[in-house]
C-alpha cells in the first residue's frame, strides 16, 4: 500500500508543477518553488524560536509540558515537509507551522502516538488493553534498606512519604 502513496504523491507532485509551469511559466514556476521553500525556512526558523522556548519553560515546570512536545512534532513534521522537494509538500509545511492549524492538529497526534505506544508494548509482549501481563505478581510487604515496611498490599492509601512529581500550569 506504501508504494501507492509514494507513487500518488510523485503524481500530485509532478501535476502542480505542471500546471503552474503552464500558467506561469517555467521560470515563474521554479522562483515560486524556491520562494515558497525559503519562505518556509524563515517560518521554521521563527516557530522553532517559539516552540523551544515553549520547551524550556516547561522543562523549569512553567507550563504543562504536552503542548509543546506536541508542538515539537508537528514542528519536525512539517519541516521534513519543507525540505522535501515540491510546491504541495512546501504549502502544506507552512499551513502546519501555523500556530492556530497545530492546535487543530494536537488531538491526532496524541492518538497516533498513543496506538503506536499501545502497538509496540503489545508486540515486545509487556502491555495489552487489560493492562501490563509479564510478569508474576507476589503477595506480600516490601521492606526498604532499613528494614522499615513501606506498603503492605492490604493499604489503600500510599505512603505519605512519597512525593510527586509538581506539576505545570
């Protein structure tokens, strides 16, 4: 099946080139190509900015840090599409470093990664939709270095000297 995408994009590719060559002109045709590639570099290179500073804040816990490595794979998508060669492959790389067009796209990307996370556990054997199954589970207290019992498997609630993680805005 890949092979008809790769061959249908060739296609698309080839027709808009074609057609623009036949309204434009060649000449016009391959300025606009090359200008709408350096066009798209500049906004890469503006996003990427905003992006990574995105990531910075949320790596000092400034904000929640999903968006922006959401943000961070859109951003490496479309950017592989600017540097593909071809006017449709360009335009749809700039439409996706729009700010507004990234926010539409957060929810797929979310369950695109989510079915390939759930997809590679499930064949490396550790994790199925009923929850992980390597493994054998044992009754029992575990007890840390100093001999002290942590939790017992009839608690309910943890251990009030664990800490979590804080989390972002």
């Amino acid at each position: 099946m890949r092979p008809f995408y790769v061959l249908a994009y060739f296609a698309i590719e080839i027709g808009a080139f074609v057609a623009m060559g036949y309204f434009l002109g060649y000449a016009w045709a391959i300025l606009v190509t090359l200008f709408a590639a350096f066009f798209g570099f500049l906004l890469l290179q503006r996003s990427g900015r905003k992006v990574f500073a995105e990531l910075r804040r949320a790596s000092r816990n400034e904000v929640d840090p999903r968006d922006p490595l959401i943000d961070t794979a859109l951003l490496a998508a479309s950017s592989l599409l600017l540097v593909v060669p071809g006017i449709v492959s360009t335009i749809v790389g700039v439409i996706m470093l729009a700010p507004p067009v990234r926010k539409l796209l957060r929810p797929a990307v979310v369950a695109v990664g989510a079915k390939r996370f759930t997809a590679s556990m499930t064949r490396a054997g550790l994790y199925t939709t009923r929850g992980f199954v390597a493994g054998t589970v044992i009754d029992g207290t575990v007890v840390d270095v100093e001999g002290t019992a942590v939790r017992t498997p009839d608690q309910t609630q943890p251990d009030q000297t664990q800490r979590e993680l804080p989390r972002g805005h």
